[in-house]
C-alpha cells in the first residue's frame, strides 16, 4: 500500500476509528486513574463523554434512562480524542493528517484497554470519514462542478410550478453485511460537524457544503476473534483505504485542481 496524496485544502472535518468488542463491565475508577497514566503523553486531558438518554415505552407510560458517562481523554490542544464505552473504543480527530497517524492512536489506545481491563472479542471494525466538500456556487446546479453527476444530476428535476431541486440527501450501501462502506451525501448549509464541540476545529464560512460522509466496516463471520492488534491493523487499513478509494470516486477532476490541491 503506497502513500496517497495529502491534499493541502483537504475537506475533511473528522475521523473516527471505532472497534466494537464483546460488552464489559463499566470501567473503574482505578481503572480509569490507570488508562490516564497509560495514554498521558498522547492524551492527558480526562474529559467523560456525556452518556446517552435511551427511551423505554411501557405499559405504564415513557421513561427516559441516562446512561452513564464513559470515560474519553483527549489532547492539550482539542483536537483528538480517545473514548472508552462498555462495548467499544473509538478514537476521534479533527486534525487528520494521513491514515498511518491515526492507526498509532488507535494502536496506543488498544494497548491502553487490553492492559488495565481487557475485552474478550472483536465484534466491529468501522472508519468514518466526514467531509464537508465547500466550494463557490451560485445553486445547487452547480455541485455538478465539484461532485460526480451520479450524485448531483437531481438538481435538474423539476416539480412543476416548484421548480428545480434546492435540496436532497441520500444513503448509498456497499457491500455486505460483513465488510462494506455507507455513504450518506446531499448539499447542506452549516456544519456537518460542530465547530464549538468538544473537538475543535477549523472553522470555516457556514455556508452550503457537500457532504460526504463515508463509513467503511469490517465484522467477523463465524468466530468472533481477539481484540488483539494483530486481529486489527490490516482490517483498519483495508476499510480506510476503501473508503478513501470511494472518495476520489466521487469528486470531480475540477474540485482536485482548483480546491484540493490550493493551499490554504
């Protein structure tokens, strides 16, 4: 696998690498007091992920559960995080550089987990890679400029009296149920990933964008295998690669030349 090319305007707003393993009991605080010592050179800052609300409908009406917060430690400059849930660990980043950078976090952060409270089983590789394609148009006619046409061709219907198309978004499913990549896609306005957030990032005008929004996936068939690297590192870099190998599927040349390759 060679170096692919490192866009200097690239649109990408985050990366995650999330592993899915076979559920544990909820992390302790000194286990959590051990993850902090293994990951402070990388990830000093402690700073829980707040817990999700889950809706139970019953008989007896609608309840509203809190789960816990899990524990996530991130970098001094807020860019890069690490998350540690009872069933996955997923490591996040709005400061992606190359695919090799964000597999030694990943790397670190297995370590970290498999050391202080081992899970007993792989159960999910998934990458995701959130772009939000920005360039100069005047309509939505004008993704075509920047987009493949397989994907921005609606903007010529027309509904009768309504007109031409001013919106859409769709979802695109590769593969199998083993191993494939989601693509969700459709010309917006804002932000697809939030710029005050606990992750920072560059903020750009919150004008319309393009998103494409790729989630390239492994699972296991059969046996469920050990959360061991040797069980993750060539299945991170094949659901990275497919998912990268799709994204320059979807641009145009146009978009490589005029915004890929400007420097910021």
């Amino acid at each position: 696998m060679g170096p692919r090319e490192i866009y200097p305007n690239a649109p990408l707003a985050l990366a995650v690498v999330e592993l899915r393993h076979t559920v544990t009991a909820a992390l302790s605080e000194a286990d959590q007091a051990a993850l902090k010592g293994f990951l402070a050179e990388v990830f000093p800052l402690a700073r829980p992920a707040p817990g999700a609300v889950s809706m139970t409908v019953t008989p007896a009406g609608v309840t509203n559960e809190q789960t816990p917060p899990s524990p996530r430690y991130m970098t001094r400059d807020n860019t890069a995080s690490v998350t540690f849930r009872p069933d996955a660990i997923a490591v996040e980043t709005t400061r992606y550089v190359r695919r090799s950078a964000l597999r030694e976090l990943l790397r670190l952060a297995v370590s970290a987990r498999q050391e202080v409270a081992p899970a007993d089983g792989l159960t999910r590789v998934g990458v995701r890679y959130v772009n939000e394609v920005r360039a100069d148009i005047e309509g939505p006619a004008d993704w075509s400029q920047w987009i493949i046409p397989d994907l921005t061709n609606i903007a010529s219907l027309e509904a009768g009296a309504n007109g031409h198309a001013r919106s859409w978004q769709g979802m695109v499913v590769f593969g199998d149920q083993q191993q494939g990549v989601v693509l969700r896609h459709g010309n917006l306005e804002g932000y697809a990933v939030n710029p005050s957030g606990d992750l920072r990032r560059p903020t750009p005008n919150p004008g319309p964008y393009y998103l494409i929004d790729l989630d390239s996936f492994w699972t296991p068939e059969g046996e469920t295998p050990t959360l061991d690297w040797s069980n993750i590192e060539s299945r991170y870099d094949a659901a990275a690669l497919n998912a990268h190998g799709l994204f320059e599927q979807l641009i145009t040349d146009k978009y490589r030349r005029e915004v890929l390759r400007r420097d910021q």
